[in-house]
C-alpha cells in the first residue's frame, strides 16, 4: 500500500510540475520566423523553396524507444515527460482574412516598388519598414508617387504584424513580430538592395 501511494505522489508531482512548465505563454520565435519567411518570399515573389535545416527530417521520436539498461519503467516515463512538457511552444496563426488581403496589397506593390530598391532610393528600415535612403536617385517627376508607395507599404507592413499580433490574443508580442520580419526582409531580400544595421547605417546586400 505505501509503494502504491508513494507511486501515487511521484506522478502527481511530475504532472504538477510540467503542467507549471507549460502554462507559460512566450514568443513562439521559431513559429514567428517560418511565418515571417513566407510571407516576405510570397511578396517579393521569391518562387524557390527554403531550404530545410541540416537533419531537420531525422528528429528522433518518442516511439518505439525504450528504457535505458538499469532504469525502470516509472523512472524513464517521468525523466521523459516533463522534458517533453517543457519543450511545448505555442502555435502562431499568421493566416486570417485580414493578413491574406494585406499580402496580396503588398504583394502587387512590389512591382512598382522594386526599381527604387535595385537604384538604391528605398531600402529595408531596421524597423520592418521600408525607408527612403536617397530620394536624388529618383527622378523629380516620380518622387511623389515614391514617397506615396513608400506610405502606403509601411501602413500595410503595419498593419500585417498588428493583426498576427492580434489573431493570436497576444497584443504583446507585436513587437518581437516586428523585429523579426524585419531581419527576415533583410535575409530574404535580392543581392543589391539596401539595408538598415541595428544602428541605422546602411549598407548594401
């Protein structure tokens, strides 16, 4: 009866404490990451697949494994399900009604935007936004309508991450969304365009 009971206790325990691991809610940055890329790649019109992490395919699972030589059964089971509860993260949705219309804005504003950024006259702003880097590189008669696409782009880019931010219950994070789309532009943007580093200098792909 008190190695039943005791049994009892050490399940409690582990439930307990992954069940505490668990119900923290943090910035899901791996989740926020492939979101951003696919979203910048369907934007700039990039066709070509991201390539997958090196053994992304060859994660070892739970199944079929069974307990090390010397450990028993209860131990094994509860070494492995508190790790497990701990590495939960939450999901992203990135995908709503709101989010696909803005993305298809933006996306058809590419082409017009595209030759500013090959000359150099707009480039990626370290705040996810796109910033006018040298507006003499524009004719006089285009300028207006630069500056015009340049608002226009970043009213979209806004409202993009505060509605992810918003789909997910978590006005929050509407900054770590921010700064992540903001490097993932960077990344996924064609050799030649400007950027802005952390400390707004720029420089060029």
């Amino acid at each position: 009866m008190k190695a039943m009971q005791r049994l009892s206790a050490i399940f409690l325990v582990a439930l307990t404490t992954s069940a505490c691991v668990t119900i923290h809610i943090y910035f899901p940055a791996a989740a926020a990451e492939e979101a951003a890329r696919t979203i910048v790649r369907d934007v700039l019109e990039i066709s070509d697949p991201p390539e997958s992490a090196p053994g992304a395919d060859t994660e070892p699972t739970s199944r079929g494994i069974s307990p090390p030589a010397g450990l028993n059964l209860l131990a094994w089971t509860l070494h492995r399900m508190v790790p497990a509860a701990a590495a939960q993260t939450p999901d992203l949705r990135a995908e709503t009604p709101t989010t696909d219309r803005l993305r298809a804005s933006m996306r058809a504003r590419h082409a017009a935007l595209a030759p500013y950024y090959s000359s150099g006259a707009i480039g990626f702003g370290n705040d996810g936004l796109v910033a006018i880097r040298d507006l003499s590189q524009v004719p006089l008669r285009e300028r207006s309508e630069v500056q015009r696409l340049v608002r226009e782009e970043n009213a979209d880019r806004s409202a993009l991450y505060r509605e992810i931010a918003r789909a997910n219950d978590r006005p929050d994070w509407e900054q770590n969304i921010r700064e992540t789309f903001s490097r993932v532009w960077v990344e996924e943007a064609p050799s030649g365009y400007w950027y802005q580093d952390n400390g707004g200098n720029w420089r060029q792909k």
